[in-house]
C-alpha cells in the first residue's frame, strides 16, 4: 500500500481519526487538518502537493547531515540483511554499537570512554538519571541523590526527563513527578538581566542561583546538575560566557556531577563534535540523540564519564536498566555512516569556521533592525529571534506566543519551515546549509516578518 493511492483530504481524515501527535491539541489538529511531509531531498521537505519548503529546523534538530543521503540508506539495507536485529543483554553484542562505542569514545571529551545506548534522548536521560543516583549509592552515599535543573530546560517526554526538564505546562500532566529534583532560573538574559546589569555579571548570577540550590539542599544532598550547553526547545538561550565556568567551579567545589544534555548540540551544531569541547568541560554524563545519525534511525547514546564508568563495573554488580533496541545493530550501523559523513564534508569545522560566524553576521546585518525584532542571538547552527512590539522597552505583543505564531505562520507559507517557541522564533538547520542557503533563509525570514509585522499591527 502507498500513501500516493490517497488524497490529501483523505490522508489528512484518517490522520485525525487514528494518529494521537506528539504536543498537538487534537482538537485544533482536527479543524485544521494536518501538513503532511512526504518527502524530502538536501536542505528542503516537500508537502503532498509538492510544495517545496526550506526546512530551517532540520527536521527536529536532528537531520544534520541533511535529507537523500543515499549511503545512510544503503547501509542500513545491508546491515538489515545481515543482521537486523539481536539484543545487547546477558553477555553479548553485535559489531556495530561496538564500533559505534569505540568511535564515540574518540570524539568525545578525555575523560568519557563508555556509552549507554537507548532509542531517544528521552530514554538517554532516564539511564542518566538512574545512573547518576546509582553512582552515589555505590560510592555509599545513597542520600546524595537531588538533582540541580533550570526553569525552561527540556530533557524530554518520559516522567523522569520530564521531571528533570522545567517546562512548566509539562509538569502540570506529570500528576507526580519523580522526586528531589530542584530547578533554578535559567541564564536567560534577553528577559532576566536586569537594567544595568552586564551580561557577565548576569552569567554569574544565574549561576550563582545553582550554588544557592546547592546550599539550601546541603553538598552532601546533591547528586548533579543538569543541563542543555545551549537551551533549545526552551527558546534557543545562549547563555553568557561566564556561566560555564563558573557551573563548573561550583560542581566541583562541592563534589556535583555535572550532566550535559546535548541532545541538539551534540555532533557538529555548535561547531565542535560536542559543545563540552568548545565551552572547555568535562561533563560526567553527556546526554546525545537525534544527529547521532542525523534521525535517519531513532538512537540514543548516553556518554559515561570514567569517575561514574569505573564505580559502576568495580562495585556496580549488575546494572539492573536497559531497553529492547540497546545498540540497534541497524540504528548503530547508520550512526557509524552518518559521523563518516560529518567527518568527511568537514561538517563540523564549516559550522565553526564559516557557516556559524556567517549566520551570527547575516541574521543580525538583515533582521537585527527589523521592526519587530527585539534580538538575534546565536552560537553555531542554532540562533533565536525574539519578537516584540516594541524594539526599545522590548514590549511584547499581547496574547504570549501569538506573535511569534504568527510570524511562524508567514514563514511556513513562504517555504520557510521554523519554530516559535512563545514570543521567540528559532532556527536549527541541517549542517550541508551553505552561505547561500542562509541568505536564501534570511530572504524568507524577512518577507514572513514583513507580512507579520503588517498583520500585528493592523491587529493592535
Ligand atoms: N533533551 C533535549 C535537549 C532535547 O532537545 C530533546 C528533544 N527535543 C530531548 C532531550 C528528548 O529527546 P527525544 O525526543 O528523542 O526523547
């Protein structure tokens, strides 16, 4: 059966009789109907009606390396037919999560030998939340269990990643969320800095709320801090760059672990393999997922610093967590193939070098004075742009999130694919985007704030 053999309409009706989507409202889905991607080829996706749309989040923060890549498909028909699947539990393994292993190991900071895998990064954080508490339990120190998150952080959709994240909305379906995990403010300057205050001394602030947490648990209370290098799902917030640091000396200064979620600024989006290496950590846990192999199959890797690897096989015994698809032989065999191809196109090095610095310019040079446009920020291929009524008071237009949904809007119908997260627009881009593909993307950008700006005003 294929999906040609339909109509839209029709194709559309049985999606809103039998598909429950992921952070839709099913209601609007079903008046609305739903926009179905049905192919897609090197930066852009295509709609059933062939509608061609440059697809600025790269799928889900995920399709790095960008849509068609043959290889990717290839090696995942061979590795079907060899082995399509076989589990990694009771003392055996198949060679691709090994490979895989090895690999990750040598792109990885020093100190992180060991990997964890799972299907989604969700999962990755679950393992990693277990982990982390297991680790103090085996070191004798059970009570050492709290985790340190932030406001806004996004770690994902099973209970635990959603008790970890700081979603405010989520937490309010979660009708008990896993306990002793605290959150604290999130280095958000556009909103948190205060008049006069610089930005480094903001940085200090927000991570001076970490260390208050700290306090107010007690050290010996506290198992890690959690969180994402760069905020994503929450709205792309780049903190200063005097928060790293000083997280760092604060985890160590009181025995904290230190968890990075790098799910989307894992493999190549910020410019270095990991964006521990360009913010110079060496996190004990670093959660990955989606570019692992650029969502052409669902993997997680959740990379194990040496300090918790070594309690773990020394005094661990066995380690009673792991999931059916542990190491998909398949899923590992894409991943393998999609880091070549970063590594061979230089993927990474283009975003540090070229196309990162170009974005930061282009985005501020075209859209920075736009009417409507409070600020651009951005660090590597990742980059927010706040929407606000006002440039100077950086007022918002009334109803949250209805401003940036709007502008969202114009941009999807000008074949601009991008995200709002409440008054904040963000872009993630496949990392193959070249300076032409960011002009062309600025082009679009600018036409949807136009049109928006048009529309909110005459609305005001
Ligand atoms: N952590 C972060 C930082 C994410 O952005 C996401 C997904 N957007 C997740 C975890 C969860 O990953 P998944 O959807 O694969 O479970």
């Amino acid at each position: 059966m294929t999906y040609r053999n339909f109509s839209l309409n029709q194709l559309q009706e049985m999606d809103a009789a039998h598909h429950l989507h992921p952070f839709t409202d099913h209601e609007d889905l079903r008046a609305a109907g739903s926009r179905i991607i049905s192919r897609a080829n090197g930066p852009f996706v295509y709609d059933t009606e062939g509608r061609e749309i440059l697809d600025g989040m790269a799928g889900l923060w995920c399709v790095n390396v960008g849509y068609g890549r043959d290889e990717l498909a290839e090696v995942a028909h061979e590795q079907m037919k060899e082995l399509p699947y076989y589990n990694s539990f009771f003392r055996c393994s198949t060679p691709t999560p090994v490979l895989l292993s090895q690999r990750l190991a040598e792109i990885a900071p020093a100190n992180i030998n060991q990997v964890f895998y799972g299907s989604s990064g969700s999962e990755a954080n679950d393992t990693a939340l277990r982990l982390v508490r297991h680790y103090w339990a085996l070191e004798g120190k059970p009570e050492k269990n709290r985790i340190i998150s932030r406001n806004w952080a996004y770690h994902g959709s099973t209970v635990a990643a959603t008790s970890l994240g700081g979603m405010g909305a989520m937490h309010g379906q979660l009708y008990g969320a896993v306990p002793n995990i605290d959150h604290v403010m999130p280095p958000y300057a556009f909103e948190l800095r205060e008049a006069g205050e610089s930005d480094h001394d903001f940085g200090l602030r927000a991570a001076k709320a970490v260390e208050d947490a700290i306090l107010e648990a007690g050290p010996e209370n506290v198992a890690a801090f959690i969180g994402e290098p760069v905020m994503g799902a929450g709205g792309v917030k780049i903190p200063p760059e005097s928060y790293w640091p000083e997280i760092d000396r604060i985890c160590k200064k009181y025995d904290v672990l230190l968890m990075l979620d790098e799910v989307i600024t894992g493999y190549g989006r910020t410019g270095a393999w990991f964006a521990a290496e360009r913010l110079g950590l060496q996190p004990d846990t670093i959660t990955t997922a989606k570019a692992l192999t650029s969502g052409y199959q669902p993997l997680s890797a959740l990379l194990v610093g040496d300090r918790i690897a070594e309690t773990l096989v020394k005094k661990g015994g066995e380690f009673f967590h792991g999931y059916t698809y542990s190491g998909h032989p398949v899923a590992c065999a894409v991943a393998l193939k999609n880091l070549e191809i970063i590594e061979r196109e230089g993927l990474v090095e283009r975003v540090r070098t070229d196309t990162g610095p170009y974005l930061a310019e282009t985005l501020q040079a075209r859209l920075g004075g736009h009417g409507i446009v409070g600020e651009v920020r951005s660090f590597g291929l990742m980059a927010a742009i706040e929407i606000v009524a006002d440039k100077e008071t950086r007022k918002r237009f009334p109803g949250e999130g209805a401003a940036a949904s709007c502008v969202r809007d114009h941009a999807i119908d000008g074949g601009m694919m991008m995200r709002a997260v409440g008054d904040t627009m963000i872009l993630s881009p496949p990392l193959i985007w070249t300076r032409e593909t960011i002009d062309m993307a600025c082009d679009r950008i600018e036409t949807a704030l136009n049109r928006a700006e048009a529309e909110l005003r005459k609305g005001g």
